[in-house]
C-alpha cells in the first residue's frame, strides 16, 4: 500500500489540495488510509449523521417520516439549493425534507430537520456506532453565522483572502462540527450491512446517498454505467469532502471518505473537486486488487 499512497499524494498535490483519506472494503474489511485519523472538518457531510439520526428515531416510533412540516418563508438557512433558495413557505413530509438535505445539500432542509430531531440525539447517535471523533457542534445556521462574523465587513468578498481564511472558525475541527476518515467510512459500512437501523431504513438512506445530484467529486473517478456511486458532499471556503459507497457489479462494495483542503482561496476549481474522483479511485483500485474476498450472499 505504500505507493498506493504516493499516488494518492502525488494526486492531491497536482490539484493544489492536502488530502485525508480512508477506503474500506465493507465485505472483507481490508482498508487503506492516509491521514484517516486526522480530525477534519465535516461540513455538509455531518448531514448524513443527521438523516441516520432521523431514521433511527422513526425505527424507535418516534416519529414518523410521512409527518408534515412547515417551512416558513422568512428565517432560512442560507443557501443555493433547495427550499434554502425558494422563496414561498413550503410543507412537505420529513422524508421529502430529507431527500432534499442528501440530494442538492439543502442547508434549511438541514435545519429543520435538527430542530425536529435535536443537536444532542446527532451526537447520541455517532457515539453508539462508536465514532469517538465525530461530533457535531452546531446547526448549518449557526456555522454559517460564524463564516460571516468572521469574515468580518468585507463580506463573502473577504473570503479570498488567505488571512480572512485562517481565521474561520468554521475551518478549525476543534471548533466545528468535525469527524476523521475513517469514523466515516465505519458509519457508510454500517449503513450498507444494515447494522445502524432496520434493513428498512437502511435501504430508504441508501436510496438518498444515490440520489445525490453532484457527478463533479467522487462519481468523476468511476465513469461506468455498472458502478454506482451513492455519497455526500461537504463545502466550505477552500474545503472540499465527500463521503461516499463504490458498488460494482461483482459485488465488491467499497466505503471511502475524502477530505482535501485547497491552498488556492478561489471558488471555482475543477481540479479540486475532480481529485476526490481520483483519489477515491485510486483506493478503489488498491483494494480490489487484494486477494479475492469472501463472496457476499447474493453477490455475482
């Protein structure tokens, strides 16, 4: 594994980021890392702790996902997608509310589905499944609020500069909502063996990771019509993440989670984005060409 790593490096370094990355093969457990224990931020990637938590409590009876919920008007979460850039109130059932968190990353989508389920039942529900690193400090609302305090009057505009960066809260693992590599790759496998929730609710969160509508980040790296691609974003001012499941058509079934990190502070770069696919590929490939593994019932 030691010069899958040099290619991961040498990767990450050609896009202009530094990477964290950890790959599981959610069969036979063999893995690979670099940097998989490093604390890193979350982002929107904290939102599939979320929508495990939301499904947990409705296999306990405590809610039910056909609920209907309103969304007003005024008062949402910033943001470019979903009920976050409409401008109409809205009431729709939680699990439509949570497709639209896991589809387009909808940030009042988050929210309210938080505000239903409580920040401390987030955090309850990593620490069962034994994510010892994972923690969520705050709403998308209030990490949101810290990137435009701390910015400060300059605005979104101040956000190009390196020094405005270096003092995001947001940017700091030990000041916002945060986790490690390889805790994620452990919560995806335990998604995709049926070990977090009910065999019902599993299939119905699978089902939302393969709804993601982004094709720029990991799916880049896995171009076939065979291979299916189900994961989650997470964005912030020079951060790019992905979390995701590779499933071939043999049977093979890989978790990987990419955190990078750009010295570059402008918005836009493809490159970026595109070295997650890479890397994510490259693990893919490293663990695939292992000793075969034990067939999966039902596998091909």
């Amino acid at each position: 594994m030691t010069n899958t790593r040099g290619l991961l490096r040498e990767a990450f370094a050609a896009a202009g980021v530094t990477g964290r990355l950890h790959a599981l093969d959610i069969d036979s457990g063999a893995e690979l890392d670099d940097g998989a224990d490093q604390p890193v931020v979350t982002a929107s990637v904290h939102k599939l702790c979320l929508l495990l938590t939301l499904h947990q409590q409705a296999a306990a009876g405590q809610l039910d996902l056909t609920e209907q919920i309103e969304c007003p008007a005024d008062g949402r979460t910033p943001g470019p997608t979903g009920l976050a850039a409409m401008l109409d109130p809205v009431r729709m059932s939680l699990r439509d509310v949570a497709f639209l968190m896991m589809a387009v990353s909808d940030n009042t989508a988050a929210d309210l589905l938080l505000e239903r389920v409580g920040l401390d039942a987030v955090n309850a529900t990593t620490d069962r499944l034994g994510l010892d690193r994972t923690h969520a400090t705050h709403g998308f609302s209030e990490l949101l609020a810290t990137v435009k305090e701390d910015a400060g009057p300059g605005g979104a505009q101040a956000l190009a500069d390196p020094h405005v960066i270096a003092r995001l809260r947001a940017l700091d693992p030990a000041r916002t909502n945060r986790s490690t590599p390889r805790d994620m790759t452990r919560l995806l496998g335990a998604v995709w063996r049926d070990e977090a929730c009910t065999p019902e609710h599993g299939a119905a969160m699978r089902r939302l990771l393969g709804l993601q509508v982004w094709p720029h980040r990991m799916a880049s790296g896995f171009p076939f019509d065979d291979v299916h691609v189900a994961g989650k974003t997470g964005s912030l001012p020079t951060l790019r993440n992905e979390v995701g499941v590779i499933e071939y058509p043999d049977g093979g079934r890989y978790a990987v989670a990419v955190f990078t990190r750009a010295a570059s502070t402008a918005a836009v770069l493809p490159a970026a984005d595109a070295v997650i696919g890479t890397a994510a590929r490259i693990a893919v490939d490293a663990l695939r060409a292992q000793p075969a593994r034990p067939t999966r019932e039902g596998a091909g």
